[in-house]
C-alpha cells in the first residue's frame, strides 16, 4: 500500500511539473550567444522538425553542459541520422537530447567505447541504469560536432515530455533574439468540394500578394464559389542568421470567426510524417515549396491543429461576401496578416480533364495488390492518405510506379519474379529507385527463392538492378610499409557506386578496431590507442563488403613510434 501511495505522489509531481512548464529549470546548453539554423516544428523531408539546431560558429569541438541535474538515459551512436546523440533523463520527468555530437565526454565517452569494443561495432545504442552515468548542472557531457546527417557542424538540441513528444525549447525559457516578422512566400486558394471554383479554376489558384503600407498583405480579391480551403508558404528569420526557419503559430479566421489554429508546441513522434498530408506535396514536389495547407483534411490526425471549425474551410454561395484572415506569429510574437477578399459567385466549367483510363485506381481504405509484368505491388491499407488514380505501368525490367507526386504514408512491398533470369548470379541483384539522372539508387532488398521484395515509401521509378563490383578501399593518410607516427589517426578511403556500403570490420594485429564512418566523405577514421598499435611492425586488414555481398579486403604494414 506504501508503495502504491509512493507511485501516485511520484505520477502526480510528474503530471504537475509537465502541466505548468518550467521557465527556469534548464540552463543554455552551450555556453555562446544562441543563434539558430534550424526551430522546432520546422517542415523537413517526411517530419518535422524536433528541436533547436543551435549555430556553432562553423566549428566543431565547442562543449555542451548539462542544462539540469539527470542522468544519462540513453546513448545512441550511428553513421547516418543524429549520428552520436545522447539523452539525459532529468527529475522533473523532463528529458534533454543532443544530437550530431563530435564525442561525449568523459565517463560517458569510455562507457560507449568500451560497448562498441564489446559489441565489435561502432553503431550502438545503450540504455544505462539510472545510477551509472550521473550528471549535475553545468557538468560537459559531451562536445558538438558534425557527425551523422548533418550538413554542417551545430548542436541539435531537444525537450521532451514523459511521454517522449518532443516540445518546443522555447517554451522552456530558451531565449533568441528575434525582431522579424515572419516571411510569406505564397498564398493558394484549394476549391475542396465537387462544385467549387475559384477564379473559374477547379485546382488550387495561386494568389497574388499586394504589401500594404502598414506592413500586411492583401490579395487580389478571388470570385469563388462551394467550400474554399487556404494555403500558405510561410518562413521565419531570427537576428543574427539568414537561415530560412519555422513559425511557432497560424491562425486563421472568417469575418472575424476563427477558422484554425496551427500551433508548433509539441507533437508525438507516431504522428510526424502526416507532414506529408499538411502540407501540399504535390507543389513540394513540383515547385520546391512547402505549403501549409490551412485545413484539416481526412486521415490528417496531427495534434498541432489545436482547433478549428469545419476543418478551417469555409462555404462560398453566390453573391456572398467575405474577408479571410491569416495571422502568422513566431515565438516572440512578431506578425505579419494577410487578408484575402473573396466575393461568392457560381461560375460554370466548361471544360474538364479527362481521366486517363490507363490509370489504375488504388484506394486508401483498403489494400491493393497490383500485377505489371514480372512486378507485383502491394499497397496496404492507408499507405495512402486518400484513394488516387495512379500510372503503372512496366518497360522490360522497369517499374515506372507513377511519379513522385503523390505522398505516402505505409510501405509498399515491390516485388519481381527472376525466375528467367538464367546465367546470372541472382544474389547480385537487386531493386533500385531511378534518380533524376536514371542511375539506380539502392532500395533494400530481400530475396526468397526467385522473388525479389523491397519496401519504399516513395514513388517514381523501380528497376532491376545488378552490382557484382566490389567496394573501393585506398589509404588516406598513410602508405603501406612506412612509418606513421606523425598523426594519432588512421584514414582510409572506402566507396561503392553500385549498391552502396553495407558493413566494414577492421583489425591491427589481428585485434578489432573502432573505426568511425563518415559517409559524406566516403573515410573511416581510427584513433590510435596505445593497447593496439606497437613499436614494432603493425599488421592492418579491412574487409568492406557492399548491400549485395561483394567484398573487398584490404591489407597493409605500417610502423609507429607511440606519442
């Protein structure tokens, strides 16, 4: 019963804590004035974002401290994404996450060192007890950097609630200096039901944009009719950076009748590629723009939308009248309104576009199994957000799967049969998407028997592939039977064009080493340590093997003087 009574009061302070957030709890992780490349709820490829990138002066290196008393709860270390990421879990139920670090710091640094040795490999996650790895405030925890998908050095910085949903930092009281009205871009107006139009146009109408004297925007009045839906292409600038970054809030309203409210606070990680049914991928797609579509359309579940009225569209009969309102705020509370006149008038369409009736039908609420050729696809239920007319069609050993227009939210199994494909070593092929220069890019692969399967999320063009070239392997800076006492690294330049680099295992004298993979300079990267290498003559080999198995081994001598 004591424990019981223990658990409510320890539930209770959590659910306290989380409900008024703490302004003054977390300290700035970095100890440089605050400049961002990147804000939170920031529309990026298939998510949005989920912290601060905070700028690092084009340097790597600069130490990260602990915003809070905690404990370090997780450590993640991988080639590609947050790279080596580490999250401190906090008493107040808070956790704090960095992310594209160069190394941790200390106890931490030998704790994750010697688990890769342990586990042989450098991608690793841990989760250590709560006792291990400690904190207090103000402690260096680790030192930003580049690592993982990063385009540049800076630090990635996040809040988290005890449910794991990332939340907004500046909510917290991370202050950035920002005076700027947010940036329109664009403005659309999206006809939504059967009979609507606008501007005598059944697709979405761009509208232009008139800057009043006073700083707002007006539109060119629209002449539309049925329910109307908005859109807008919106950015955000904060001093001290030209970055392009996100807004915190847009809200929207009717003669005065709030429509939607759109606010980046917080949202779950299970809900973050409905990005794709926020915005208007189809434009994305097409004109590189992100729009904002500011209307809850079906299967779009996203808890950003903190209300709205009937889905944020509003009903346009003739000779009705109206002003539509788009008030767009960052953090600090700078805006900038737009308003939109629109005059209710029934406009008949002549002319509408035929439906090409080699497109197949594929519906959302239930999967599909489609049959091209030797290819198979399946689409399962709700992959896509609403039922579309898609191209498929098959040339030879191409898939072409539509285009790259329409979003998808599942996986979509594609398979091929070889069976005909005699005199080849099937274990060599796979199937791969066509990029903007035909070449294939390598999707995962799986084979069983003579069936080939693999999982994309996007659409475009599929081909069967063949790789039977072994991965590249070339000293970087050193040469096989010299000294190399000069740097305490050791580079070595690993590429594969075909399939791409699936896995690598180096050893000096026969013992395992650590090596660090930076994929965008195609290098590993070993750091001597004096346990390894001896006076004396030193015996490398490197095996690099490829997504289909081609392999490729890599010998040399080397002699060093220990520093």
């Amino acid at each position: 019963m004591n424990i019981l009574r223990i658990l409510l009061v320890f539930v209770t302070f959590q659910l306290q804590a989380q409900n008024s957030i703490p302004q003054n709890y977390f300290s700035k992780p970095l100890d440089i004035p605050l400049i961002l490349s990147g804000s939170f709820g920031e529309l990026r490829n298939n998510h949005f974002h989920s912290g601060l990138d905070i700028k690092t002066q084009q340097r790597s290196g600069i130490p990260i401290y602990a915003p809070a008393d905690g404990y370090v709860s997780r450590v993640k270390v991988g080639h590609y994404g947050f790279g080596k990421a580490l999250y401190i879990k906090h008493p107040n139920g808070y956790t704090t996450v960095y992310a594209h670090l160069q190394k941790f710091q200390g106890a931490i640094q030998h704790y994750v060192k010697d688990n890769q040795y342990k586990k042989e490999s450098y991608e690793i996650e841990l989760f250590p007890e709560a006792s291990l790895l400690t904190v207090k405030k103000g402690d260096i925890i680790g030192y930003t950097g580049n690592s993982g998908s990063s385009g540049g050095p800076h630090l990635h910085y996040e809040i988290r609630d005890g449910a794991s949903r990332p939340m907004n930092p500046m909510l917290f009281g991370v202050d950035i200096l920002d005076t700027k009205n947010p940036i329109i871009n664009s403005v659309y107006a999206y006809p939504m039901s059967d009979d609507a139009t606008v501007n005598k146009s059944k697709a979405p109408v761009k509208l232009r944009l008139i800057k009043q004297k006073d700083g707002t925007y007006k539109t060119e009045k629209i002449s539309a009719y049925g329910k109307i839906g908005f859109g807008v292409s919106t950015n955000d600038q904060q001093n001290g950076a030209s970055n392009k970054n996100g807004v915190y809030s847009i809200k929207t309203s009717n003669n005065g009748k709030r429509k939607i409210d759109i606010v980046f606070e917080k949202f779950s990680f299970d809900e973050t590629r409905y990005l794709n049914r926020y915005i208007d991928y189809k434009n994305f797609k097409t004109n590189k723009s992100r729009v904002q579509k500011l209307f809850r359309e079906t299967n779009n579940p996203l808890s950003i939308i903190k209300q709205d009225d009937d889905r944020g569209l509003i009903t346009v009969l003739d000779g009705y009248a109206s002003n539509f309102s788009i008030s767009i705020k960052d953090y600090k509370g700078n805006l900038t309104y737009i308003s939109i006149p629109v005059q209710g008038k029934k406009d008949t369409i002549t002319s509408s576009k035929k439906l090409n009736q080699a497109l197949e039908y594929v519906p959302s609420a239930t999967a599909s199994r489609i049959s091209k050729g030797n290819f198979k696809v399946y689409v399962p239920k709700n992959a896509l957000y609403e039922g579309a007319y898609l191209d498929i069609k098959t040339s030879g050993d191409t898939l072409h799967f539509h285009q790259d227009n329409v979003p998808v939210h599942k996986n979509i199994s594609i398979s091929m049969d070889i069976t005909n494909y005699k005199g080849l070593d099937k274990n060599k092929l796979y199937i791969g998407r066509l990029n903007y220069t035909k070449i294939p890019y390598y999707t995962t692969t799986r084979r069983e028997n003579n069936t080939l399967t693999a999982r994309t999320r996007t659409m475009g063009s599929y081909v069967l592939a063949m790789d039977t070239v072994s991965p590249t392997i070339k000293a970087h800076n050193f040469t096989d039977g010299k000294w190399n006492s000069k740097t305490n690294t050791l580079k070595i330049k690993i590429k594969d064009t075909h399939s791409g680099i699936s896995k690598y295992r180096a050893t000096i004298n026969g013992i395992f080493i650590l090596m660090e993979y930076n994929y965008k300079k195609d290098v590993i990267t070993y750091t001597f340590t004096d346990e390894i290498a001896t006076e004396t003559q030193n015996n490398l080999r490197l095996i690099v093997t490829d997504n289909v198995g081609n392999s490729t081994t890599f010998e040399a001598i080397f002699f060093r003087k220990k520093l």
